[in-house]
C-alpha cells in the first residue's frame, strides 16, 4: 500500500524506537510525496544530521550517492567509492547511513556490486534507495529492501475494477485471518476472479483486433496482418493480465497495511472496510507485518515466474493462514 508521508515517518520512528530497523529501505514515489524529506528525516533521526534537503546533507556518518555521470546514470566507480566509509565502525549511538538518489539509474555494473553489500550489510549499517521507477531495479535489490510506497496526502485510495471486484471475498476473508481454510478459500476466490478476467481480457482485446481488421479490409487480403497482430495481441492479454492480478495483490497489502497504521495510531488513516479496523485491534503490529512480507514474497515467486496456482497455494497460507510457531 501507499503511506503518506506523516504515515510512513510514524512508522520507521515506532521501528527504530523498537530497534526494528532493516538495514534497508525502499523508498517510492515523487519527491513530492514525500521520499526525498523521508530520507532526510531518517538521517536526523539516527545521527542527528542537519540539512535543508537531502541533496545538502553533510554529516561524518551519511553519504549521498545521485546519477552524475554525462549519461546520468550511477556508475559502478561511485558505488565503490562508498566500500571504505561502510568499513568505519560507528560510535555509539549513531549508524552508517547511505542513502542512493534516482536508484533506478544504477548502470548493470552498479547494481551487480551494491547487490553484495544488500547481502552482507555491515553492522551499523541504514541503506536508503529513493526512486519513482522501482520497476526499473534488479528484482534481487527489491527483494532484500523493506518497500515504504509514499503517496501525495491528498490522494484518496481509489480501487481497480478488480479490486472492487475482489473486495467482498478479501472482507469476508478478514475477520477470520489465522485460518488455513480461510486462506484455501481465499486462494479459490481468487483463482476463478483471475480466470474470469482472463477471459474477459482476451474476449476485449479479441474483438478489437478483429474490428480493426475489419476497418482495414475493403477487399483485400488481410490474413497476413492478422498472422502478425495475433503475437502483439497475445502480449497486451498477458500484459493486462498481469496487472490486474498485481492489483489484487496490492489490495491485500492496502488492507493489511492500513490495519498496521491504526494499530500504530498513525495520523490520516482510514480504513477501506470495518475489517480493516477490526483486524488493528485482534492482531499484533509484527503479526501483520509478517503477512504483508508474505506478499512481497509472492510477488517475488510470481516475478520469478513461478507456476502462478504453486505459488498462490503456499504464500496464500503465510499472508492468510495460521501463524508459525
């Protein structure tokens, strides 16, 4: 789900007074919701650094990598240059913060070496990655970052299509989380909405390119531009498809997430069901936490391509289930 920015502050100020912390955060969005004031505030927050913005930040223990080079990109040489400052021990009290600007831009060879310092962090160690385009990062990164979406304060939460369609089956759903059958259940609502729209998608995008050929026509033989529109086609069903199926992964996320800010008191939040408010008060903070985790995994499992059905069999049962012991 999106946070505000007051949200999201809230939240990674109750983490760091619980000592719960990663040791590193994805931060989404424009600067103008919020991400570039985030990153500031957490270098003020863990080594009481001053600045007017993050671009100014000067401060023993932060380091601020942005693209510089003539092809504004980050290169591997500036991702280097950083080894040295996270080899420092920190005094107490304060941590080695890194935090990259536009991470979308990191050239192949950038991404490849800061991937190892996401796999053995130092000790003492905040990496902050600032982008509007996460899409764009290595689903390795996304993987070992803690994802905060900012979102302007005065969007309101306006739901797909889809997630509309999905919402009865996920309220339904909600009151009885902690329940395998509940996430079978769950998994079966949700296999037969995706077939559903699957069909209709190819239906929507079949009639069209039939109608366009149609168009075309006036007598002469179109089948060899139909033979070639019907590769472009079967790529935007697949295209669609995949959205929309991301949609209802976010869904979940949105009414998990939304339970975990009433739960914090967070300023600004209101819940998309009564649900929602139900869940804040049933469940503990790290108990929701774990289960929205457990949909980042999922959509790593599916970016992965991993049979859809599998995936959604076992990752449905963390996100749904039963807590582990």
């Amino acid at each position: 789900m999106a946070f505000t920015y007051e949200q999201a502050r809230h939240l990674l100020t109750n983490a760091q007074q619980a000592g719960r912390m990663p040791h590193a955060l994805l931060l989404t969005g424009s600067p103008e919701a919020g991400t570039h004031r985030l990153a500031l505030h957490l270098a003020t927050a863990c080594n009481g650094a001053a600045a007017e913005s993050v671009e100014t930040l000067r401060h023993p223990m932060c380091r601020v990598l942005r693209p510089g080079s003539k092809s504004r990109r980050i290169l591997i040489e500036e991702v280097r240059g950083v080894e040295p400052f996270l080899a420092l021990r920190a005094a107490e009290g304060e941590t080695k913060l890194i935090i990259i600007l536009e991470a979308d831009r990191m050239g192949e060879e950038a991404a490849n070496a800061f991937l190892k310092t996401l796999e053995e962090p130092p000790p003492q160690t905040l990496i902050v990655l600032v982008t509007a385009l996460p899409s764009r990062l290595l689903p390795t990164i996304l993987s070992r970052c803690v994802r905060l979406d900012l979102r302007e304060p005065s969007s309101a939460v306006r739901l797909s299509e889809v997630q509309q369609l999905f919402l009865p089956a996920l309220r339904e759903a909600l009151p009885r989380l902690g329940s395998d059958v509940t996430a079978l259940a769950l998994r079966a609502d949700m296999q037969e909405l995706m077939a559903a729209r699957r069909e209709l998608i190819t239906r929507r995008l079949s009639d069209a390119l039939k109608a366009e050929a149609r168009a075309i026509a006036e007598g002469t033989d179109i089948r060899d531009w139909e033979a070639r529109q019907k590769d472009a086609t079967a790529a935007l069903i697949e295209t669609e498809y995949l959205s929309e199926r991301s949609q209802l992964l976010e869904l979940l996320s949105l009414c998990l997430g939304q339970a975990v800010l009433l739960a914090s008191h967070a300023p600004d939040t209101v819940p998309l069901a009564p649900e929602v408010s139900e869940l804040a008060h049933r469940h503990p903070v790290s108990d929701l936490l774990r289960r929205m985790r457990a949909i980042d995994a999922l959509r790593t499992d599916l970016n992965y391509n991993i049979n859809e059905p599998l995936a959604l069999d076992a990752r449905l049962l963390d996100i749904i289930g039963q807590s582990p012991l």
